[in-house]
C-alpha cells in the first residue's frame, strides 16, 4: 500500500508512524485510518520492528475526526456506527492488540478520535506544546474510540467522566498532573527525547513487553486467581525465550544483557 496522509519508516527497530495532514492538524480521514492499520500491520509482522511511535507532523497530534469527511466518495452521508466500526475501532484493537509497545509522541492537541489513539497507546509522551480535549461533547456526540473504556482506566473514573462531560481543553502539564501522560519535554527537545525512548524501548525483550501488556490488559476483567493461573502459563513461555536465557546469563556474567526480541 502507498501511503498519502501519514508517512511510515523504520529506523533502529522502530517503526516510525507519522499522522500528515498537517493543515488540519492531521484530522482523521477514512483514507488516513486505512493507512495507519495497514502501517501498524506491518509493525506486528516485521521482526526487526520492536517498538513502534505514533506521532504527529506539523503542530497537532490530531485534531480527531475530520469533519468534512463524513460523505462517502459517492457524496453519500455515512453510517457513523459503520464508519467507527470500519475505522477507529479497528485502529484501536490494533493498537491495543499490538505485541510490541506502542509510544504516542503527542506533540500537539490532540482531540476527540485523536486523543484516543493516544490513550490506547501503552506510554504518552508529550511535548509541551501538548493538550488533550474530548472534544466530542463540544458537536454533541458520546467520546468514542475506546474512550469510554481507556480514559477511566488512565486517570481514574471521576476525571475522565469530567473530561468527557466538559470538553474541556488540558495543556500537558495538568495531563502530567492528572497521570494521562508519562513525561512532558520541551518542544525543541521533543523530536530527540522522543527517538531515544523509544530506540531505548526497541532494545528491551520485546516479547515480554507483549505478553505483559497482553496479560495486563486481560487482567482488568479477570479475577485474581485467574489471573494468578494466566501469569503461570505466561511465565512459561517466557521462559523459553532466548531473552530470558541472555537476561540470566548477562546478570550473571554482570555484563549489560543484549536482547534480540526473540
Ligand atoms: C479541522 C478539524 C477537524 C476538519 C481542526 N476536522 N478540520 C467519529 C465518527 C463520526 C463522526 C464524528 O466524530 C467521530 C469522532 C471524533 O473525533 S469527534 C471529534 C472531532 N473533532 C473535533 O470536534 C475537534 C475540532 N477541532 C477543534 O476543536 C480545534 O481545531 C482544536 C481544539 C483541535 C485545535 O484548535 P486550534 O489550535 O485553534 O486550531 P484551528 O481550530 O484553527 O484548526 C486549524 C485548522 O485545522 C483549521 O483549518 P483552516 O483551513 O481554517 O486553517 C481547522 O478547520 C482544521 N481542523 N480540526 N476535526
């Protein structure tokens, strides 16, 4: 697939997603969604790729939904559930379902649709040039994409129930505050911090960062001693990766381990 509104590399591990509709602060089209699913897709199957950051060009992350895109090419209005189900809602399962971590650089607003491709990522790393809004409320919809479900379990039921209700608009420093972000860097330093955290995270057991993410995830639905019997058969598993024979040998050895994500 070619790709026109969002631009793909791989670079020391990394795969690279940039958002690129910069005019319209990368607002979601349905053309850009196919894009990045199929990007995400080749993160999910390419080995060499062990962590993988989505992130914005121009001065916003993404500015959600594209509002002048909701005609089908015939010029027919679409079905909004149809669209999410076509689009977002897979963009965020794939996201989610990701064995590999997944980094949003948010390097600008980011908003409705927007910010929950930001909340489905494993880590937030934000310029501080950064803001968030469910912007949702503001042309009277519900928060979708995952929303409902990602932004509780980020900050907390009360906040995120704020945040949905208001619309209201939070620079990173109030998004450091409330927990919806990892880290805040300032903007010149932003592009650089962001490449080493996730070169950084490319360099980890990758294979373990997927199982962990994967179990932590079931684990919001399952009870302890599920999760007690799940951890065990993950374990396993984990324990027949060469990652864990260099992690143990390394230690060791006290030498720095060098994982392969295998
Ligand atoms: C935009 C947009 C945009 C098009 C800025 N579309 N052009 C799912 C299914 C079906 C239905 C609908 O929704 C959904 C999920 C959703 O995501 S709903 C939420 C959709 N998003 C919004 O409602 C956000 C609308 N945008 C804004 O509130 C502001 O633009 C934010 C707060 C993002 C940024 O404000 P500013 O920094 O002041 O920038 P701006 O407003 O001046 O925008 C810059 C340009 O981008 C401007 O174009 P122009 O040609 O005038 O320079 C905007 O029209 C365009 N743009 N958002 N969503």
């Amino acid at each position: 697939m070619t790709y026109e509104q969002i631009l793909f590399e791989t670079k020391e591990g990394v795969g690279w997603i940039r958002l690129n509709r910069p005019d319209k602060l990368n607002a979601l089209t349905h053309g850009l969604s196919g894009e990045a699913l199929d990007a995400l897709d080749r993160c999910a199957k390419e080995p060499e790729i062990r962590a993988v950051v989505i992130t914005g060009e121009g001065r916003g992350f993404s500015a959600g939904q594209d509002l002048n895109d909701l005609q089908s090419p015939e010029g027919q209005t679409v079905s909004v559930a149809d669209h999410l189900r076509e689009n977002y809602n897979r963009l965020i399962q794939a996201i989610v379902d990701l064995p590999k971590p997944v980094v949003a650089g948010v390097n600008g607003v980011a908003a409705g649709a927007g910010a929950s491709l930001t909340f489905a990522c494993d880590v937030r790393i934000a310029s501080d040039k950064a803001s968030f809004t469910q912007a949702f409320v503001k042309i009277g919809l519900v928060p979708d994409s995952g929303g409902n479900w990602l932004l509780p379990r980020i900050v907390g039921f009360a906040k995120a129930l704020e945040l949905s209700m208001t619309g209201e608009k939070i620079d990173a420093a109030e998004a450091l505050r409330i927990g919806l972000v990892n880290q805040v860097v300032p903007a010149d330093e932003f592009p650089s911090e962001l490449e080493s955290y996730a070169q950084a995270l490319a360099k980890m057991p990758t294979r373990a960062i997927g199982a962990t993410k994967r179990i932590m995830t079931d684990a919001l639905h399952l009870t302890l001693g599920e999760t007690l019997e799940r951890e065990a058969v993950l374990q396993q598993e984990q324990a027949g990766s060469e990652d864990f024979r260099e992690g143990v040998n390394a230690f060791m050895e006290k030498r720095e381990p060098r994982f392969t994500g295998r």
